[in-house]
C-alpha cells in the first residue's frame, strides 16, 4: 500500500474561527484588565523582574518541548525565579553548561523580541531570520537525514533558509510536507504580507494562526519550532498582553492542537493559547521585592514602600466583588463535593463496610482553619504557575475517606491570586495520602503526605470580581470531576 502524502500548501489567510474560543477570549481579556491594573500599581523595576521571570520560562520549556534538553523541575523554578546562572541551577541540582547556554541563547532573542514589540517594529522577512541567529547560537550541529536515510549529525547554518525538504510524520501515520527550499522565501513573504493586514484581529488568534502557518512553511534546518513560539509574543506583546509558555505539561496537547490546524481547524489551538495567556497573566500579578545587596534597612524600606503603595491603590469594591464571588463558589463546590464524597462512600463500602468518610469546608471568617493546607496550596499553586496570596485565609472543601485503613484527602480551594488586591481569585485542587500516624493539620510534628495527582498549567479555574458564580460553575465543576477521578484512581491503585 502506497504511503499517503499531504502536500505542501500556499500560506492561507485566516479563515472564521468557531465562536466557541469567543468565551475563552472575554476571559483572557477579563483577566488582562486585572493584570494591567496590577502593573499600574508596580514600579517599572518590578514590572521588568516579572516580565524578565516569564521570558526565563518560556526560555526554558521552549527547548524541553523540542526534547533538545531536559531539565528538572525544580532547576527550572530556579532558574526562572533567581536568573539563568549555573549558581541557581545548583541550589536545586545542576544543570549542562551546554544546556544553560542554549537557554541564554533563546533567552536573549526573546528580550530582543520584547524589544521590537515595544518599538512597533513590524514582523519582516529579516526579523524572522535575526529571531533564528539568535536563538540557535549556541547550536553547533542538528540532526539530519542523509540521501540515504542515515540519521547524521549536520553543521547548523543560523539564520539561512534550508536547502533540503523537510516533512513530520502526523498521528495517522501521514506525510504532512513542508514548503520545499526554492518557495521558502516567497512563502514566508506571503505570511508577512498577510500578517500585516491583519488589523482588529485578536492578539491571541492572530499569534496562534501566525505560529501555525509559520509552521507549515518550516523554513529552516532546524529551530523552526522555538522560533515560532518566539513569534506568538510579538502580537501579544504588541497588544499589551503577557507572553504564554507553551510548557512540558503541555506538549502533547500542544502537538495535537498545531496538528488540527493542518485540517483547518484553528480553534482548537487558539483555545490552547487562550488557556496559556490566562496563565501568563496569573503568572506575572505578583512582583516580589528583590533584596539584591542591599542592607536590611533598604530591603526593610522596599517593604514598607510597596505596602504604603498598595494601600493607597487598593480598590476596596473590586475586592469585595472578587470575596463574593469566592463565597458563592464556595458554597457550589461544598454542596458538589458532598454528593460526589457519598457516591465514594457507597462505592468503596462495597470493600469495607467500615469505611470512615466526612466532608468539611471553612472560609475565612473561620479564622485559623481557612489557614489550614498552607504547604499543599502553595506546591498546587506552583505546579499551575501562579503565586498565591494565603494571609487572609481561603475558601476550601475537603473529602477526606478511609478505606481498608488507608485515607484518601480531596481538597479544592478558592485562592487569592497575586500580591496585590486586583480582584484575581483562583480555584486549585490537591489530593493525597496521609502516611499513618502524621496528622496534617497541626504545623507541630508535620509528616509530608504523598501526593496523589501532578497538576499541569491549567489545572485550575480563575475568576475575576464582577463575574457570576454561574458564569464560572461549568469550568469549575469540570475541574473537580476531572481531578477527583484522577486522584481515586491513583489511591485505588495502592489499596491492594
């Protein structure tokens, strides 16, 4: 049977997008509105920290969802949170000193690609082959395929069109193929001349189908994917949104997204890149103050200046909104956890019929109790990429259920988003297992549990005050089901 080949096509001009994403787009621009805020209230050094802490990121993952390098979590949230040296990397590990500098590398072409949005440089054929030079620098070699079909290692030419065709091999086993070397420069013409028509176009539609069609002519060697995603932050920037990651957690979804749209379906990636734009947003609404080298008393000063700042920008409406709007999703998530904890019960009893449940919440009128979970909400808060604000207190639930003498702790919670009071609230989840003797909820003595889930980006719901807890409900209950089935499989698994 003969090999099915999907040929090389012209770049297409956008075609309508299914208003479906158009929700998820109010969303995004919901949430940017809060985040602007935000950076209103910031100095421009601690708005610039932030911005320079997401380009580290995708600076990272970039290479990761390539599979050029890999690099533990743990290294990466130093790396993003402290600078990209071989001194941060070890604090949690190490890392290859060829690595680091690959990341350096895209690293910089980033920042110069902040650059040229700032400058309303528009996109052009030579900007394209600058990103390139830039974010392969530090790449010596890729690997090819000789005429033979041996898998050779290549010298890479940086910034220079390739010279031989290329293809991907999709999912159903087809040959999707690239624009071949002799169209590659009046192709990637075509892609900037439309792109500059494209006025009133969504910043988040308009990057994913940029990114998409930039794709489809894959234009050079190697690095067509790292420039791309470098290419999404142009309109976003432009537009005044944060840059989104395409992360490790991410990549499989990411691929099947890019390969929807060889079928013309963009929505599915433009919702993807809606999702990651609403955790780039979260990401950057919190500022942290850095000590550098500076004595107590200036770092003290830094402290109490930004805390003087924030009182004074404090809108106190705009909080109670965000608070009432957590009260009512609190009440939604009680109610819905208790049923789904007396189906657990009933299923489970059939295997112990002295079987232990309970389900119980607290907010934060309850005082020291809607404190309660701090290390488990701070590492949920992590894994989604936000920073979390815990001093008042939170909205959660809990299921907790012991089986054949073994517990399992559901926990879902509303959390304050951030630093400052822009109204950005957050709905995370943990699940785990108690290690017997340790009670979790005394600080005195406290033995870790084991996780029971590994939430990825968007594993969490944010709402903005001024929005209905019916409006959010659907995403919020879709996330519970979801991660509460994760959770029982995995305890199932280990009761034996």
């Amino acid at each position: 049977m003969a090999e099915q080949i999907v040929p090389w096509r012209e770049v297409a001009a956008l075609e309508p997008v299914d208003g479906a994403v158009q929700s998820l787009l109010d969303t995004v621009d919901t949430l940017r509105a809060a985040w602007q805020r935000a950076v209103d209230m910031a100095s421009p050094e601690e708005f610039a920290e932030a911005r320079r802490r997401s380009l580290r990121r995708h600076a990272v993952e970039t290479g990761i969802i390539e599979r050029l390098y890999d690099v533990d979590w743990g290294v990466t949230q130093a790396l993003v949170a402290e600078g990209l040296t071989l001194e941060a990397a070890q604090v949690h590990g190490s890392i290859n000193p060829e690595t680091l500098s690959m990341i350096r590398s895209q690293f910089d072409a980033l920042e110069y690609l902040a650059e040229v949005a700032r400058g309303r440089r528009p996109l052009s054929v030579q900007l394209v082959r600058e990103l390139h030079q830039l974010i392969t620098r530090h790449q010596a070699t890729y690997t090819a395929t000789d005429p033979l079909g041996n898998r050779v290692e290549a010298a890479l030419r940086h910034g220079e069109w390739k010279r031989w065709p290329n293809h991907v091999r999709r999912p159903d086993g087809s040959l999707l193929q690239y624009a071949p070397p002799e169209q590659v420069e009046p192709q990637v013409q075509r892609l900037v001349e439309l792109h500059g028509g494209m006025e009133g176009v969504h910043p988040v539609v308009l990057a994913a189908w940029l990114h998409h069609r930039f794709i489809c002519v894959h234009p050079f060697e190697d690095g067509n994917g790292r420039v791309a995603r470098a290419l999404v932050l142009l309109d976003l920037l432009k537009g005044g949104y944060a840059p989104l990651v395409v992360d490790r957690t991410r990549r499989d979804e990411y691929l099947a997204a890019l390969d929807a749209a060889n079928d013309g379906r963009l929505a599915r990636l433009v919702r993807l890149f809606s999702e990651l734009e609403i955790v780039a947003l979260r990401f950057e609404l919190h500022q942290p103050v850095e000590a550098g080298a500076g004595s107590a008393v200036t770092v003290a000063r830094a402290y109490v200046e930004r805390i003087q700042r924030d009182r004074r920008a404090r809108d106190e409406e705009r909080r109670r909104w965000a608070e009432q709007l957590a009260g009512e999703v609190h009440e939604r998530l009680t109610r819905h956890v208790e049923a789904l904890a007396k189906e657990l019960a009933g299923t489970f009893g059939e295997v112990d019929p002295a079987i232990e449940w309970r389900v119980d919440a607290a907010s934060p009128g309850d005082g020291r109790r809607s404190r309660w979970w701090r290390h488990q909400l701070i590492r949920a808060a992590r894994e989604v990429n936000f920073w979390t604000n815990l001093a008042r207190g939170t909205w959660w639930a809990r299921i907790e259920i012991v089986v054949l003498g073994r517990t399992l702790r559901y926990v879902v919670a509303v959390q304050r988003v951030g630093d400052r009071e822009v109204g950005v609230m957050a709905v995370t989840v943990f699940a785990e297992m108690p290690q017997r003797g340790a009670d979790a909820d005394e600080e005195a003595g406290f033995v870790p549990p084991v996780p029971l889930i590994r939430l990825s980006s968007t594993d969490s719901v944010t709402m903005v005050g001024g929005q209905s807890a019916g409006d959010v409900w659907p995403e919020v209950e879709a996330l519970v089901d979801r991660t509460l089935a994760a959770a029982v499989h995995e305890y199932g698994s280990q009761l034996g």
